[in-house]
C-alpha cells in the first residue's frame, strides 16, 4: 500500500477556479495599505482617520466573500464527487478540535495551539481542505471565546493561506525529513501570520507615531515603516512565541498525529493517489 494519500478535497478545475480568486483577494485585502493612495485632500491625520475607517468597513465585505468561496468549494466538490459525508465529517471534527485548543493557550505570549494541528491536517488532506479548515477553525475558535469583531474575516483568510500552504508542500519528502519540512514550515508559517495581521492593525494606528502608516507616501516608505513596527511590536514578542510553540508540537506531536490523521484518511477511503 502506498503512503501517498488522496487528498480528502481534490483540488480540481472548478475547485482552482474558486481558490485563485480567493488567495488573490486575501493578499489584496492585506496589502491594501501599501498599494492605494488617499484621495486628495486626505492627507495627514483626517487621511489617517479616514483610511483607519475604511479597513473597519470593508472587513464585513471580506467576510462575505470568503464565506461563498468555502461554500462554493464544498457544493463543487459534493457535486463531482470531490468531497463525501466522510471528508465532512473530518472538517467538523478537525475544527472542533482547533476551537478547543485555541482557548488553551489565549494568545498568552504568543503560545497558539491552532496552527500546529493546521499544518498537520492540510499536510495529510491536502490543499483544499486546509484552507477550508483554517477558515472554519478560527470562525469556531471565534464564537467559543467571544472572539468576532473586524479582525476575524482577516484572520481565517490568513489561517486558510497557512492550511493551503501546508497542503502544497513536496508529498514525497518522508519520515524526519519530513518532520524538519513540517517544523520550518511551521515556524515560516507563524510569521507569515503575525505579518499579515500586523497589516491589518497597522494602518488603525495611523498619527500616532513615526512607524505608523503615512496615507499616500510611496510604497518603500510605507512598507519600511511597516517592517520596522512589526518587528518591535510583533515580531519579537507574539509571532515568535507562535513560532516557537508550532516547533515544540509539530516536533514533539507532529509523528503521533500524523500517523492518526494519515490512518483515519486511509478508513476514510479517500485512497491512494493514482
């Protein structure tokens, strides 16, 4: 029998056509900062207010086109056969068991137990399925720890890009190599998550001091000023403590549960890629 499994959502022409949209209106939706300038008249502290409004209104927009894409990525998987009650199943379960942990570490020092078990799954799932898990995570996560507000549409776009990524990695690389690949990628995976948060909060904080966002300075301005309030604010603190804790578990757990998520894919009969 071979280890390499199909993955519980196939990526398919129909399912590529849903996700490339949404991984393009992710990064947009995180960048915009550094690509739209202020209308004129805007500029200074009214421009700051202004742009700071702005991200709290079009976070509601965020939310209601990812929910059609994961909806729309099951109903085209349900309809050709992509996705049965079993995979279905597994998401349901899967994103219980992400709700559960996240409480556990509150974000305390950066220690999140969500992305870990993130990267195992879309590992063993595959692409497609870890981003529908890293939405539906964090939604969950959300309404057990009272958690909603603007910031969650940005948060499971972030997490989704981590659960694809995961999916995406080399299938053939095996055993403690993989593990390593897991590991780094868990940690890249961390930052990458803080980064893209930090530009979510970063333009809010715009005129309070000289790291802030300037509405209309050219891009290597901005994203100079970006970078280096991210690494004092961010980087040091909460995205390394993620890190850290996405090593400790992929390293200490990662084996153990990929062998039960690789097991349970195999009673799933999702089956060997032909």
């Amino acid at each position: 029998m071979t280890d390499f499994l199909q993955p519980a959502v196939r990526i398919r022409w129909r399912t590529a056509l849903v996700l490339g949209p949404a991984v393009v209106l992710g990064l947009v939706m995180f960048c915009w900062p550094l690509l739209v300038g202020t209308a004129p008249g805007t500029e200074g502290a009214a421009g700051a207010a202004q742009s700071a409004a702005g991200h709290g209104i079009d976070a509601p927009f965020v939310f209601m086109a990812t929910l059609p894409v994961l909806i729309l990525i099951v109903l085209a998987e349900l309809s050709s056969g992509g996705l049965d009650s079993k995979a279905l199943a597994l998401l349901g379960v899967l994103s219980a068991v992400d709700a559960a942990l996240r409480p556990l570490g509150a974000g305390t020092g950066g220690i999140e137990l969500v992305f870990f078990l993130l990267v195992l799954a879309g590992r063993v799932f595959g692409a497609g399925f870890g981003f529908v898990l890293g939405a539906t995570s964090l939604f969950a996560s959300a309404l057990l720890t009272g958690g909603v507000g603007p910031w969650l549409p940005f948060q499971m776009l972030a997490s989704s890009l981590v659960g694809m990524g995961a999916g995406l990695l080399p299938s053939r690389v095996k055993g403690r190599w993989e593990i390593a690949m897991l590991s780094v990628y868990g940690v890249l995976a961390a930052y990458f998550y803080g980064l893209a948060m930090s530009m979510f909060t970063w333009p809010f904080l715009a005129g309070t001091s000289a790291l802030d966002f300037v509405p209309g300075a050219p891009i290597a301005e901005n994203l100079h000023r970006f970078l280096v309030f991210t690494v004092l604010t961010s980087t040091l603190g909460w995205d390394t403590g993620r890190a850290l804790t996405n090593l400790a578990a992929i390293l200490l757990l990662g084996p153990a549960i990929l062998l039960v998520l690789r097991r349970a894919a195999r009673r799933a009969a999702f089956g060997p890629v032909s």
